[in-house]
C-alpha cells in the first residue's frame, strides 16, 4: 500500500472519489492524516516576507464580531513577527479589543518549501485519481475566538478540506436544494431553527473534514483553535487562471512601454470584471435576494444577472484533463477548456501572446496540480546549494519535470509549476527524459555528454554553460536533488 508524507495512502483516494467527491460530506476525526504544518511553523509563516511583503491586507478579513473591518497595510490587527506564535497575538489582540470576540481570516497564503511538499502531494494523489485538474486550489487561515463564522451561512464557489492543527473544527452544512426551499437560512447568523436539516462535520487535529462545492455552510470556534484549509475548484476559474498568466506575460514581453502599460490596464481590468461575473454565477437564481448585501450591490447582482442571462456564451469547464500516466504527453497537447478561453481573448493580444499565455498555464496547471499562488521564492529551500560536477543528482520525490517546444526559439520547462526557458536544442529534453527516470545521474557525465550531444548538432543557440544554468535552476526550484555520496556507498553495499 502506497502512502505519502501526509500519511494517506492511495487506497483511501480511490475510494474518495469514486463514493464522496462532489457527490457528499466527510469528517475523519483524528488519525488519517500528518498536520500539513505545527502551529508556531504556521504563524512563522504568515508573518514572513512571503505573506507580508505584498497585498495581505488585502488578502485578510478581520472581523470583530459580526463587523468586518476595513484593514490598511500593516495594520495592528494583523499578526506581527514580535507576537511569535498564535497565542502571544491572541493575547494581544483580546487586550486591545477588551476581550470582544473575533476573527482573523488570511486567504491564499503563501507557502514555503515544507508546506509546499506535503500540498503537492496532496493535490498529486487527489488528481492523479479524477484523471483532471482544475485551476484555483488555494489555502487560508482561520482563527480567533468566534462563535460563529462571522459571514453567517455562506455559500462559496470551491469545496475544501478542513485541517484543525490545535484544537478541533465543527461545521454545519446544508444542501443547496435546501437552502433554496428556505431562503432565511441564506446568510442567517441565528440557524438554530435549521439545526435539523443540517450535517455536521466534527474533527480533530490529524482528521479531515471535506465538503463539496456548492453547498452553504457555517463554522464555529472554540478560541485558541487554529486550522487550514485548502479551497479547491474541482470546475476552476480557467478564465481567470489565463488572464493572470496573460496579465504576467505582457509585463514580461512589454514592461512599462506604453503599450505594455495600457495592455496590463486592460487585462486587469478584465480579472476584476471575470471575478464579478463567477460571483454572479455563485449567487444566481434568487440567492441574492436573503444575501447580506446593500441595496445598491443587490440590484447590480440583478441587473449583471440579467445581462449575463440573455447575452449568449459558450460553457466553458474548468476541468483539464490528462493522462496521469503519461504527463509529458499531456503537456504537449493544450486542453479545450484553455482553447475556448484562449479564444475569447486573441482579438486583443493577438494569437502569438495568447498561445504563449495558454501553455503557460496548461504547464503551470500540470506540474502544481492547480494550486494558486506559487511564486520561485516559496518553492526554492533556505539551504540553497550549489551544483558541482562531482555532485549525483536525482529527480526530487514524486515531481515531473514537463517541457513543451514554443518555436524555433524557445522551449518551455516546468517544475513546481514555475517555468524556465531555454533554446529548443534536443539536448534539453534528453536530459529531462533521463532525469525523470529516476535515476540517480551523475552530473559529470551529464556535462560530457551534452557536450557531444551539442558538438554533434553544430548548433549555435546552445553551449555548455546553458545546460549548466539548466541544471542549477532545477536544483534551485527543487525538481531536482543532490544526492548525497555516503548514500550511494550504502545503496551499493
């Protein structure tokens, strides 16, 4: 039976998504599974220059509490590195609020290499599984000492995977169908006369809670708890997904000319109106109606609703599939879902930028199995290590290192879903070939033969020192390891 770091083994996946994916509701007590990450790890975390140098406040909801406040950059109310751990901010934020209750919600954290690790191995076995990925997995924090979820019963657009790391989580749900016949239940912060027609969903530090998308649900906190979860889209934002990486691609390609600075308006502006337009689709119907909302967002949500109902517009499925056993296969053939949205957008960039943009994501999507954001500095380790030529590499545990050749300039590398570009010489994916075999490769010989490789080609678009820096930055971004010589002497004796 296999098993990974997070302790599950495969045999619990299969049966996961052939009897409970999107189809019910799971709570494992305790027991099934390794925490993704201790508590003071965590906090170490959201305090560090991964999640505070850019637009966390942004990315944060406090609310004190039913009242959500409105947080600037490095506000009182959010952690601090002086506080340590979870318990030093409680203690300092209760004193400021004279012991009032509340809650502190961070949204799409970013991870580092440890909790990278065990979340790719999560998503790997959950995917590897449904034979497709969706775009749009994404982590959050809870925590405070709140009663109850403090947006009352709500309803979001992904399912998620609940992990209590100290203390324990409950969590009512109810059907869609049923809060559709009682429409009080719909953002309601007193549910007590629903308690009957909900499940609840109870675990503990090393269990699991798992609800689908789709379904209105409510939370509850017994203080001093703290839990993660992972929100994941199993029908995914691949709309979204293209038009950030589009958004990337045009800074890159254009930087601050004058094109480039109104392209990166435009294509903003279109994440923003693409994200009104999914949160209309969440609340159609007559969702919105019982939701707490101004009047003012209550009759937009109608008017959008209206638009969106009449002007016709082609499905578009987030699921992307693919052959799990055949992944470089897979990358070498875009999926429809990223065509038809690619095809939405070509009028405007032109359909160079928008096939660039396209495998990008495709890419992307295959090798962190639809886990956003990832950026090159949370997936390279604190020990960085420099590659010597009497150094044994190996392909780190459970990755795959997937290209795609752009044109007769460039290829595209992936690992960790962070890309590299490099000439599209043969003698790159040889050598990725070999390194996915698992294999422990010698780099001295590596180097000598890629060196023949390249003398034979007479190609001057690739020499040595490319297949050097190739070979370092798949050590930096982690798809590659050193391995070291005291193992290889045990292995042989």
């Amino acid at each position: 039976m296999t098993t990974t770091q997070n302790g599950i083994s495969q045999n619990f996946w299969s049966e996961f998504v052939s009897t409970i994916w999107e189809k019910e509701e799971l709570a494992i007590k305790d027991s099934l599974i390794r925490i993704p990450i201790v508590s003071d790890d965590l906090f170490n975390l959201l305090v560090n220059e991964f999640n505070t140098a850019d637009d966390v406040h942004r990315r944060t909801r406090f609310c004190i509490g039913f009242n959500e406040q409105k947080l600037k950059k490095a506000d009182i109310l959010l952690p601090r590195k002086e506080d340590k751990s979870f318990n030093n901010y409680n203690e300092r934020i209760r004193s400021l609020l004279n012991g009032q209750d509340y809650t502190l919600i961070i949204d799409a954290i970013r991870v580092n290499d440890t909790l990278w690790d065990w979340t790719y191995e999560f998503l790997q076995s959950l995917y590897t599984e449904l034979g497709y990925v969706s775009y749009g997995h994404f982590y959050s924090v809870f925590y405070g000492n709140y009663q109850v979820t403090p947006f009352s019963v709500h309803i979001d657009q992904e399912g998620a995977f609940y992990f209590p790391i100290i203390g324990g989580k409950s969590m009512r749900i109810w059907t869609r169908e049923f809060a559709d016949q009682h429409p009080k239940l719909k953002g309601a912060k007193n549910y007590q006369d629903f308690l009957e027609d909900s499940t609840l969903l109870q675990c503990e530090a090393g269990g699991m809670i798992y609800w689908r998308s789709n379904r209105w649900h409510v939370g509850d906190s017994k203080g001093g708890d703290v839990s993660i979860v992972i929100a994941v889209n199993p029908d995914g934002p691949v709309v979204r997904g293209l038009l950030e990486v589009l958004h990337q691609e045009i800074k890159d390609l254009y930087g601050d000319s004058i094109k480039g600075f109104f392209w990166k308006k435009i294509t903003r502006a279109l994440i923003e109106w693409n994200e009104v337009v999914e949160e209309i689709k969440l609340l159609s119907g007559d969702d919105y109606k019982n939701y707490p909302a101004s009047p003012i967002l209550r009759a937009s949500i109608y008017f959008l609703s209206f638009i969106l109902s009449i002007v016709p517009s082609q499905k578009i499925t987030g699921k992307c599939f693919f052959n799990p056993d055949d992944l470089q296969g897979s990358a070498e053939q875009t999926p429809e879902s990223i065509q038809l949205a690619a095809k939405k957008f070509k009028w405007f960039v032109g359909s160079k930028i928008m096939e660039r943009a396209s495998i990008k994501l495709w890419l992307t999507m295959l090798t962190s199995y639809g886990f956003f954001p990832l950026s090159a500095p949370e997936i390279m380790s604190d020990k960085i290590e420099n590659l010597e030529s009497d150094d044994y590499i190996q392909i780190y545990p459970r990755r795959v290192i997937l290209y795609r050749i752009i044109d007769e300039y460039e290829t595209f590398i992936f690992v960790n879903g962070i890309g590299i570009s490099v000439s599209p010489h043969p003698i790159f994916p040889i050598l990725i070939r070999k390194i996915n075999s698992g294999e422990v490769q010698s780099v001295a010989e590596i180097l000598e033969f890629s060196r023949t490789v390249i003398a034979e080609s007479n190609s001057k678009n690739c020499q040595i020192e490319d297949v050097c820096k190739f070979l370092d930055s798949l050590l930096l971004y982690r798809g590659i390891q050193i391995i070291p010589v005291l193992s290889l002497t045990a292995n042989t004796q």
